[in-house]
C-alpha cells in the first residue's frame, strides 16, 4: 500500500493506494481537520469509483475529490 497526505484549506486528504493488478491501483481517500475525523460521518473512508487507476491517475482523482469535498463541507473560498 502507499500512502500520501495532502494539505488543503485547513485539512488533510490522506489517500492510500493499493495494488490491485501490476501497475493498477484501487484508491480511497480520507478527511481529517478541524472537527473532522475518523468516527465522525464526514471523516469515513472513502473509495474511488471506476478504477482501477494507473498510479498518477490515482493520486489526482482522490486529490481533486477530497478537494472538492472540504469544498462542500466550508463552502466556496471567498
């Protein structure tokens, strides 16, 4: 598994990757920050849909998800 965590407004959006065929990764992601975290509904683990990605791939669709996520938990950046 890989792991990577990634700073955004706030938050962190920790992904995680795991191998599922060579060079193919299942993802999921999760946000954690402010009164955000793992047994709080907002904080779940969550997987990526129609995968599996190549590894770069992987990495930006969780990043733009978990973006786009805090996103709608705070609201537009003003």
């Amino acid at each position: 598994m890989m792991n990577r965590q990634i700073s955004y407004r706030g938050f962190e959006i920790h992904v995680q990757l795991t191998e599922v065929a060579p060079d193919m990764y299942s993802v999921t992601f999760q946000i954690t920050g402010h009164n955000v975290g793992r047994l709080s509904t907002d904080g779940a683990i969550v997987t990526v849909q129609h995968g599996p990605f190549t590894m770069r791939w992987a990495y930006l669709v969780a990043e733009i998800a978990g973006q786009a996520a805090i996103d709608v938990l705070i609201g537009p950046e003003a």
